[in-house]
C-alpha cells in the first residue's frame, strides 16, 4: 500500500528545538516526547510503518523559526520520499514573498507553512493575502496549523472568508481543526479547495466525523498525517483500523495528498 504521512516532522535536534515549551506531552499528546535522533533513524522508523512518503512542514515566525535551508537539507537527502512545505513569516513582508519564489522555485518545495496564530491573526487577515496570491500564482497549497492549541485564531469562518475571497487557493487545515470538527467538515464540503489533514485529535471524543466523513462526502478532501513527534509514526495503523470502504482508503492515506503535491499527476481521481 503506498501511504503518505502529510505532517510528519523529524525528531532531529533542529526540528526537536521547536517544541522545547512547556507542552505537556502526555497528557495534550497521549505519548511520550521522542529524543533527539538522526534524520536516518527518522527515516528507518518510516519505513518501519510503511509509509513511503512524508511531508516536512517547516515553521517561520516571530516566536519560533526553522531554515527553510535546513528543510531543504532533509528533503534533498531523501527526494523520493520526502517533500517540504516552507515555513513562511507573514511579517517580513516583501521578503516573505522572495522566500516562497525562492523556496518553490528553486529549491522544489511544494507549498507554504503558516502559523497565523503566532502573531494572533485569523487566516482571512489582509496581511496574509499577498502571501495567498503567491501561492495561486505557482499552483501550491497553503496548510494552517488548527485545532485546540490554536484557540479561537482556528476559526472556521475565517477560513470560510478566505475560500469564498479567493476559491483558487488549495487550503490544508491542520490538525482535523478540533473540536469543530462538523463545522470544517461543512466547509470542506462547500469549497473546492478546502482539505482536512485530521493529525493528533483524530482519535479524540468528537473526532468521529471524521471518519464518517472520510468515508463518504469528503472521500477526495481528507488527507492522512500523524504529526509526528506529536503522535506515533504508526498512527497509521489506528486510522486504517476504520471499516472504510475499499475504493476509499488509497484516496486518504495517498491519492489526495499526492494530487495536492502535484505528483502521479496521472493517476484517477
């Protein structure tokens, strides 16, 4: 089966040095903190899970910034099995556009990584618009970080705002957008171009319509992804434990993320 884990970051010290808060793994997590290790040994526990590709989200902001360079490093070690998403700064303005031209263009990433969040604004704030006509002008998506963490900056309606603004933007909202599961459901259901990536909360009390949803209506707009280090690599086989339907589970867990990431372009949908 060929599997793609959509947010599935390394447990290497650079990557690692992100998450050095205050979280309290176990109990907002349900597993413990991964040590430092080698992206090799990352690799390895991939394959372990039968995952054949991952994306490495990257994450750029006034409170926490991973090298786009360093993100390039990793996928470049691994380019038949790893993509990257750059970490984008909405507060460095011009800049910030050079860096997604610079990003997609010449280094080969496949979308842009945004914490709206980190400076307290919602997806549909004009700051982030500029950033949004870039990604339309090179066709790649942008993914949001959602769900609980993110308190009320993962609003649906703002995100509902921004695909009616701008309908040709592919959107990933991260984190299955818990716990207002049904609400982006709606809205997945409504916009073209709105993807749920269900990560980390999939599995909570409330999760459920997820799953149904996968199953049925939103069979070709929910993508699979772990979160690791957050969650398991092999979450995988938890999410594959659902009775779903036969001709869905290649959509989830590869054909919508492979569409997203412009490869196998030949495939059926």
């Amino acid at each position: 089966m060929r599997i793609i884990d959509f947010r599935a970051r390394p447990n290497t010290e650079q990557y690692m040095n992100l998450y050095s808060g205050t979280y309290a793994w176990d109990t907002y997590f349900n597993c413990p903190k991964p040590e430092n290790d080698t992206l090799d040994n990352f690799m390895a526990s991939l394959e372990k899970t039968g995952v054949t590709k991952a994306v490495f989200t990257g994450r750029n902001s006034p409170r926490v910034t991973l090298s786009n360079d360093y993100l390039f490093e990793c996928v470049d070690a691994h380019p038949n099995q790893l993509f990257g998403f750059a970490g984008i700064d909405p507060t460095q303005g011009l800049n910030a556009l050079r860096e997604i031209e610079r990003c997609i263009s010449k280094l080969g990433m496949k979308g842009v990584s945004l914490d709206p969040h980190h400076i307290n604004i919602f997806p549909d704030d004009r700051i982030l618009y500029p950033i949004y006509y870039k990604c339309i002008e090179l066709d790649v998506p942008v993914i949001f970080t959602m769900g609980p963490l993110v308190g009320k900056w993962g609003a649906p309606a703002a995100v509902d705002n921004l695909a009616e603004d701008l309908p040709e933007l592919k959107i990933i909202c991260s984190h299955g957008v818990w716990p207002q599961v049904t609400e982006f459901i709606a809205l997945a259901f409504r916009h073209k171009n709105v993807y749920l990536e269900a990560s980390i909360y999939q599995f909570l009390p409330g999760g459920e319509p997820i799953f149904e949803a996968a199953n049925s209506i939103l069979q070709d707009k929910i993508i699979y992804a772990s979160a690791f280090p957050f969650r398991p690599l092999d979450d995988i086989n938890r999410f594959l434990e659902y009775p779903f339907n036969e001709n869905v589970v290649d959509k989830l867990v590869y054909k919508n993320a492979a569409r997203l990431l412009k490869i196998d372009e030949d495939q059926e949908v």
